[in-house]
C-alpha cells in the first residue's frame, strides 16, 4: 500500500498548468484556470498557449520584483491569493542561486515557485525504553493546514535567512527550544514535493533534521502559531501518517526519519525513494 503523503506530494496534472518564465527559465506552474486573471495586465506578462512570460523590459531584480508587486496585491486585493504573510520569498530555482525576483510568500503558490522550507523531527530516545516523537498540532487559525498535526517545528526558509538560522528561529517561535540545544540539529535528507492544492502549486524542497531533545525537555509555543505539542510512541506516530492526520510536508519528513534509524521497515513507504529526489521543473 502506498501511503497518502508518497501519493500527494507527487500530485500534480502538467496539463492543468502553465509554465511560468523568467528571463530565459522556468521558475513556476500558474493553473490554466489562473492565466486569464493575468491578460489585465499585458505590460508585466507576455500570454501565449504555451507559458506564461514576465516581460523582457523587466530586466532587473528590483523592476520585476516591483512589477510583480503590484499584480500580486491587487489578485490578494480580490481573494485570488490568500493568506498574506508579510514574508519576503525570492524566486530562484535552486537555494544558493540569485534570486530573479522577490516576492510576497503567499503568492508563491500562485506562481507555483520554488520555495524551501526545513522540518525537525524533535526526538527523544530513553536509556530504558522505546524512543518518542515530539508532535505539534498546527493552530486553527494557520493559512495552511489548520488543526493538523505537523513536525514539533515546521518552517518556510524566508530571503535573507539560511537553512541553519531558520532552524534557530522557528526552534524558538515554535516550541520554546533555546540555542544551544537547536544548534544541535543533525540533517536529514531532503525531501522534494510538487502537488496541486487550493490555493495553487507547492513547489518545495524541506530540508529534514533531527533534533535530540532532554526527556525532561517540554516544547512550549511562542508564537502562537502551535496549538498543542504531543510526546507519541512511534506506533501511534505511524497511524496517524497512515491515516492522513499529518500534513504531507511532516509526514514524509517523520519518515525519513524513522527510516533511516530503522524504527519502522522500508516496506511500509513504497515509493518515498523517488521524493528524495528532484522533479522536473521545466
């Protein structure tokens, strides 16, 4: 049996889509559904059968970024991109490349663009029992995946920041765990997830770790963005991936996790191999 997560994170239809292009590069998936929204401003895209093209004039960072700008808040304006975040993504394909341009993080579904994000898998292993797994349940007032249970932290990698600080921050943000312990973090690998949702493309890349927590160690929400945290035994941890209560994003980075330290059998993840590695965007 295939699990939902290995099934959703691949579930994407290339003919329900657009490509998006940035001087000479693919860098998103619009819906076709989405392209007409576009035609009203012919100035910033240039429209054909085939993909979606931000004008050549456009030629800088800062002239694309505030080209896109404008379109994007007034589709936000109208309900067409939901869930402003007053967070700053840039559009690259490949984290360490120049940004093209910048963009608000809540259009970055719109656009279908690659974005990065890391997930920690907060674990706590007993001289005399059997290891546990930290769980949080995302708040009911998330934009994404509200009130399901996710990774004890969970974050998009915003511009300006690196793999290595966001896990310092969203440590702190999420679950109260201080410095010196989140600078422990020990990485994963990195799991890769192109699926069609409500509100458009994710394109992303989570950088998975694990981090060793004190058994006397309780997360502790800071920005209310966690409603609960539960300490679950790796069984329980299993069922709840089995039965879809986790997002896909926290359910392939649980995997991975108890994958490699063999706390579950290979069998039971048919497929998971092909999500370590990149899809085709182009």
């Amino acid at each position: 049996m295939t699990l939902p997560c290995i099934t959703a994170a691949r579930r994407f239809d290339v003919q329900a889509h657009v490509p998006f292009w940035i001087d000479a590069e693919q860098v998103g998936w619009i819906r076709a559904s989405d392209v007409p929204s576009l035609a009203r401003w012919p100035d910033v895209f240039d429209l054909d059968n085939a993909r979606v093209t931000l004008t050549p004039t456009f030629n800088t960072v800062d002239l694309r970024s505030a080209a896109l700008g404008s379109v994007i808040g007034a589709l936000a304006a109208e309900g067409r991109i939901p869930g402003w975040r007053n967070e700053t993504y840039a559009i690259r394909n490949a984290f360490d490349a120049p940004p093209l341009a910048y963009i608000e993080r809540a259009a970055s579904r719109f656009f279908g663009t690659m974005t990065y994000a890391v997930h920690l898998n907060g674990v706590v292993e007993y001289a005399d029992g059997a290891p546990q797994l930290w769980i949080a349940r995302r708040s009911d007032t998330k934009a994404t995946d509200p009130g399901m249970l996710d990774n004890v932290v969970a974050g998009g990698i915003g511009w300006g920041f690196g793999v290595e600080a966001t896990i310092i921050k969203e440590c702190w943000e999420e679950a109260g765990i201080p410095e010196e312990i989140a600078a422990r973090a020990v990485a994963g690998r990195t799991a890769h997830v192109l699926q069609s949702l409500p509100e458009g493309t994710q394109a992303e890349q989570i950088f998975i770790y694990d981090l060793a927590l004190p058994a006397d160690f309780a997360p502790r929400n800071q920005d209310g963005e966690v409603g609960e945290h539960r300490l679950a035994r790796i069984d329980e941890v299993a069922r709840w991936i089995e039965e879809g209560a986790m997002t896909v994003d926290a359910s392939l980075a649980t995997l991975d996790c108890l994958l490699r330290r063999r706390w579950i059998d290979e069998d039971a993840c048919a497929g998971i191999e092909a999500l370590f590695v990149p899809p085709v965007f182009a």
